[in-house]
C-alpha cells in the first residue's frame, strides 16, 4: 500500500471511528470489532491503557505483560527514543493551537520492549481525544518506508512551526531582522552596534523588543526561527 493510502485510510477510519462514537452508536469497549490495530492512551501522559487484541499478537504478549512492565515504561520503550519527544511535544501544540477536538497525525518507528534487537516499523498514526481520560490510536504499518522519510517530518514540522509563528514575523521590523541575523551569526551587542553603524543602547533595545515580539527563552529558540524563516 502506498504511503498516501495508508495516511488517508487511518484518518477516515479515526473520523468515523469518533462519529460513530459521539452518535452513540460505538462504545468504546466496541471499537476493536471495528478495527483491529488501534490502543487507546492516557490523555494526560500518553500512557499505555489497553491495546487490541491484533496489537497483542503483533507484539506476541497478553495485556497482563504490559501492565507488569508499567503502562508508561511501555511507551518509553515502545517508540523510538527519536521519535517520542517528538510526538509528544507536536501533540501537546496541536491540542493547544487546534482544539482537543481535532485528530493529530504522526509517523513514529515502533520497538519490542521485550526484544530489544528487533528492527523498529514503520506506522502512521491517527489520534483523537475520545473523552475526557484517553485518546484513541489508530495505526496502520507502512512498508518498505526509505530513510527519506526523516526529511518529510522535518520539512512538515518546519511547515507547522512557520504557520504557528507567522504572525510574530510580520511584526519583526527590516532592523530587527538584520539584528536576528547579525546574532544567530555569532555577533554580540559591540559587534553588532559597529556593523549597523547604531548605539549600544539602541542595539539592546532592538534585543528587548525581539524578544517581547517572539517571546523567545534561550538562543536556541532564536537559531529555530531564523533558520525556519530563512533570516540571514
């Protein structure tokens, strides 16, 4: 199955897995007679709850193994330690930005916790609160997936992040942009200060107003959206 079908068959099926649901047609204790691979986490944590029965096959463990490793210990080892930071953090910013109510959907390298030499797999996952305690999952393997994927999630997490901080460019003023620059380069306040032919002071306050605009924490933060932004 293409990578395309494969994306496009998990969304429906969460979008009618959630309809079906809120009309109260689907319990949840019923979803697995609707679909096989799926599990359903915490929606705090993102902790294993329960897992289906074609999930358990795939792993070849009973759901009492899961609980005796620990539901989160689990998760930890479940998904590639590249990939869970990753999700969680894009997730955490999708609920924040778009609504509880709106579906998230990733591409994570799954792992055996309890075969830890076995090669991950591929999926694409849909999630979608169910209720207020958990979020369903709805996977769907991806075969023969190349290393290029590793730059799709790149240039769709640079996608998502221009979108979230467009409005903080357009504030950014022609100097202040120069300033980005001069700063992500190296350059201290002095430095800048001769370059631009301005005051120390006016450079500091150039900083101030960079930082009130885009709200940054550390320059890591700055490096991020220059880079995304193309400001050099």
């Amino acid at each position: 199955m293409k990578t395309a079908d494969t994306i496009y068959r998990a969304q429906a099926h969460m979008y009618a897995l959630d309809k079906m649901v809120r009309d109260g047609k689907l319990e949840m204790r019923e979803i697995g007679d609707v679909i096989d691979f799926y599990h359903l986490s915490d929606a705090k944590d993102y902790s294993i709850q329960e897992v289906s029965q074609e999930v358990l096959d795939e792993y070849g463990v009973v759901m009492e193994q899961i609980h005796e490793y620990g539901e989160q210990a689990w998760l930890q080892a479940s998904v590639h330690k590249d990939d869970l930071p990753r999700i969680i953090q894009r997730a955490d910013e999708h609920f924040t930005a778009y609504g509880e109510d709106q579906a998230f959907s990733f591409f994570q390298r799954v792992l055996h916790p309890l075969e830890p030499g076995r090669p991950p797999r591929w999926y694409f996952t849909t999630m979608k609160r169910i209720d207020n305690l958990s979020l369903l999952n709805v996977s769907h393997r991806i075969e023969n997936l190349d290393v290029g994927l590793d730059k799709i999630i790149r240039v769709v997490d640079d996608y998502d992040y221009m979108k979230r901080n467009l409005a903080k460019f357009a504030e950014l003023t022609k100097r202040e942009k120069e300033i980005i620059n001069l700063l992500v380069h190296g350059a201290n306040n002095p430095r800048i200060s001769d370059l631009l032919c301005i005051s120390r002071s006016t450079v500091e306050q150039h900083r101030k107003n960079i930082n009130r605009k885009l709200q940054l924490k550390n320059f890591a933060e700055l490096f991020r959206f220059a880079q995304a932004f193309d400001i050099r």
